[in-house]
C-alpha cells in the first residue's frame, strides 16, 4: 500500500496495459493510439463513491447534495454542480449553484425551478416556478409576463362546459373570453344578450348573475342587435321562471325586452 501514487500518464484497462499495441503519442502530431494530450485513459467503467460503476462514469453521493461539482477560473470560487436532489416525485435530479439546489427534473418528467426545487413536488410532466416566467422578454415584472400574441383553445360551448376553478379564463365558441368566478362562467368583452319577459310584465325577467342591466326596453320591445345596441344578434332568451328558449320566433310583441352586458 503506497502512501503517495504519483505518475506522469497512466493507462488502465485489460488492453490498454498493452503498450506496444497502445502507445502514447510523443507530439501533438505524432504516431501513436492514445493521444499526446491525455493523462489519464481508463478502458472500463469509472467507479466514485461506489464499487459497482454501472456506466462509464458512476458517481454516487448522499442524497440532497452535488455530486460533480465544477470550479471555473477567475470565478472567485463560485460552483455548479450535479447531483440527486429533492425526491418527492421519484427518481430526482438536481442542479446546484455554490452548493445550493437552484433545479430539481424528476423521473416522471416535471421540473421545479427556484426556491420550489429543494420543497415542491413538480406535477408529472409538468413546472413549478416560484419566480416570475417570462415569454418574449427578458425582463418579467409578473409571475406571467408575455411579449407577443396568446392563444388559447376554443371551447365547444359557450359557456364552457367543463367546471372552473376562480380566476380561470376561457376562450369560448361565441368568440368571447369567460372568466370563472368561482361558481360560474362570467362572459366578458362588453357583449349583450337579450332576455325575452314572455308575461309582457316589465321587470319580472332579471339579469344573471355577473351581468348588469343594459337597457330595459318596456313592453313594446322586440329583442335584437339594434335594440341592445350590441355588436352582435342575439342568442340567449330567457323566460321568467323558466329555461333559456332557443329562439323567440314564438314570441309576439308586447313582450318585455331587458339587455344585459358583460
């Protein structure tokens, strides 16, 4: 057992102890299999922190720290570093800047950036961003900050469909965004819809909820585009105490008429 082990260029492996069949260059343009510049070849698998390498370079670590960690020149002593991380999703993976895990990618395909990398789970296939996220800037000042154009898929209704949650925003088939707040779909954009009063009675056909009155027409009142005053024909009705008809073919003047916009 040496103490010190000291040598100028080694080469380790089955056939690379073979030196006449391996021999070292001794230029930069000289003959030889293994070339000028290198001091160290290994033929095998590279063990660190383990007896059984399992690929060319094995490096295992405790769990939560770097385990290749890399030291630039006239970088005052800053770091980068590899290793496992945080492993609330399975196999993780991490990233570290001066020993502090700044990334954490996970076998199930999420990531988490920031301070979420070393606490929160990455949602399968998914991100977790605890800054702000620009989109054709450089320079977010929200946790969404986007320079350009944003589209978002059409839903088939309108209202959409689906249930929301508070604060979500959907592009619907009518051509018009619907936020939810947090019981319904509110349709949004300045648009009206008229509401049809079939008992002629003024008043007893009301506005929804999320809607504000835009115009009550009395009972002489056909409901329409240049009654509202709306971009737009109108598409929902409403009988009091009963379901949305589809149309007001049916109905005759002398119904009351109420507009309500968005």
């Amino acid at each position: 057992v040496y103490r010190e082990l000291r040598a100028k260029r080694i080469a380790i492996g089955d056939d690379y102890i073979d030196g006449a069949n391996y021999t070292w260059q001794d230029t930069e343009s000289g003959s030889g299999e293994v070339d000028f510049n290198a001091d160290l070849v290994v033929e095998g698998n590279v063990g660190i922190g383990t007896v059984n390498p399992g690929t060319l370079l094995d490096v295992e670590a405790p769990g939560g720290s770097s385990s290749i960690q890399i030291i630039r020149a006239g970088l005052n002593g800053h770091t980068f570093g590899f290793g496992s991380s945080y492993g609330g999703s399975g196999y993780c993976g991490g990233l570290y800047s001066d020993g502090t895990l700044a990334a954490t990618f996970c076998s199930n395909g999420g990531l988490s950036l920031g301070t979420y990398a070393a606490s929160f789970n990455p949602p399968s296939g998914g991100l977790l961003v605890s800054g702000n996220v620009g989109i054709g800037t450089t320079a977010p000042v929200v946790k969404l900050d986007v320079t350009g154009d944003l589209r978002l898929t059409t839903h088939s209704s309108a209202p959409p469909s689906e249930s929301g949650v508070a604060g979500e925003i959907a592009y619907a088939s009518d051509g018009y965004l619907y936020a939810h707040n947090g019981s319904t779909w509110v349709k949004q954009g300045g648009g009206s819809t008229c509401y049809v009063d079939y008992s002629s009675a003024v008043g007893s056909c009301s506005c929804p909820s999320g809607w504000t009155l835009k115009k009550d027409l009395g009972s002489w009142g056909r409901c329409s585009a240049s009654y509202c005053g709306a971009p737009e024909s109108c598409s929902v009705f409403r009988p009091p105490g009963g379901a949305c008809a589809s149309s007001w073919s049916s109905y005759s003047f002398g119904e009351g008429c109420l507009c309500c916009s968005s």
